[in-house]
C-alpha cells in the first residue's frame, strides 16, 4: 500500500497561495479602473473641446440709416455700416441711378473709404468742385478722392472714372418700407477696403470692428 502524501492543516502554509490571489485581484480592478478612467478622460476632452466652428450663412445687418422725409436732393447723409467704424455716404440725387431705391429710384449709397487706398472721399452734386482742386467740375453726381484723384460715377454704381482706384466703391444695398424708413441690409462687392477684395463670402466684411445695430 502506497504510503499517503503528506498534507497539513498548519493555515501558516496556505497564506502565501492566499496573498498571491488578493494581489492579483486588486492588480485586475486597478487596471479596470485606470482603463475606464482613460476612456472617461477621453470623452470629456472631446465633449469640452472649443466649440464647432460657425456653418451657417453670415449676414449683414438691417439697419435704419434715414427717413424720406429727411432727405433733400443733394444733400448727403454719412453712416456707419456694417461695422461702426466703416462711413457710407447716402444721398437723393434727383435723378434715377442704378440700384436706387424710392419713388424716383434716385436714393443710393456707397462707401465712402475709397477703394486705392482707404482714404474718404467727398460727394460732388453736379457742377461742384471739391475744396482740394478748383478746377475740377463734376458733370454728374460724382464721389471725389482729394487723396490721389480717383472720381466715382454715383448715378452708374460708384464705377471708376478716372484715378487709381482699382475697383468701383461698394454699394450699399438699400430697402424702403412702407413707412418711408431706409434700411441698410448689405453690400455689394468688391468689399470694403481692407477687407476682401471680391469675394462673395461676406464673412471678412464683418470682422476688423463691431457689427452696428
């Protein structure tokens, strides 16, 4: 009879078998933990990051710049838009232009930073001379740089005349209510100096100040 194997109760013996499962245990919750940690830490970054970026249409703002009411032929009226330091001239010039609105279709607006190099020009109702040459005399309503000559035809868009100015003024879209309130609601490009150069994406007219209201 083969003799029996010894065994013993002494639980001194069992604790090291003990030991090595408890560690193993913890050491599987730990790795559990720091996993679900990660993957959390993941997610918020994701979740928490900058905000999307705008996808929707950027539009200009309707803004009131005159009543009819107030208007005389030929006496301009000067506002800001889109931004609050961006001047337009609005003017009556008695006579119908392209892109005029009101009863006569004669009421336009342009902006007033010319377009070679960002400087204000004067309006020049027909027969006037601006204060910086004399011996100029607008033959129809005309905007006048004094900073290099550039001459814009108001009654045809603010198309270049003659100067240096590369490109027409931009035009103001204009809207009229049934009250006889004006309303800027946009403009035309090329956009305004300093700004793009053409491009119908208006999203760089609208930076470079603080859009009016």
């Amino acid at each position: 009879m083969p003799p029996k194997k010894a065994t013993s109760d002494n639980p001194k013996e069992k604790r090291p078998n003990e030991r090595k499962r408890n560690f193993l245990k913890v050491a599987v919750t730990l790795s559990g933990l720091l996993l679900i940690g990660g993957i959390a830490a993941i997610t918020k970054a994701i979740t928490h990051s900058a905000p999307p970026a705008r996808t929707g249409p950027v539009t200009f703002p309707k803004v009131k710049v005159a009543s009819l009411g107030d208007l005389k032929v030929n006496e301009h009226v000067v506002f800001n838009y889109p931004l609050d330091n961006e001047p337009n001239i609005l003017v009556k010039l008695g006579q119908k232009a392209e892109g005029g609105v009101g009863l006569d279709g004669d009421i336009v607006a342009f902006s007033a930073l010319c377009q070679h190099l960002g400087c204000v020009y004067s309006f020049q109702p027909t027969g006037t001379s601006p204060q910086c040459n004399s011996a100029f005399k607008a033959d129809t309503p005309l905007g006048y740089c004094c900073c290099h000559g550039s001459v814009f035809d108001f009654l045809h868009r603010a198309s270049v005349r003659s100067g240096p100015s590369p490109r027409p003024q931009p035009q103001v879209i204009l809207q009229l209510s049934d009250s006889g309130e004006i309303f800027a609601v946009g403009m035309t490009p090329p956009a305004i100096f300093g700004h793009n150069t053409g491009s119908n994406d208006v999203t760089s007219d609208l930076q470079g100040g603080n859009i009016v209201s």
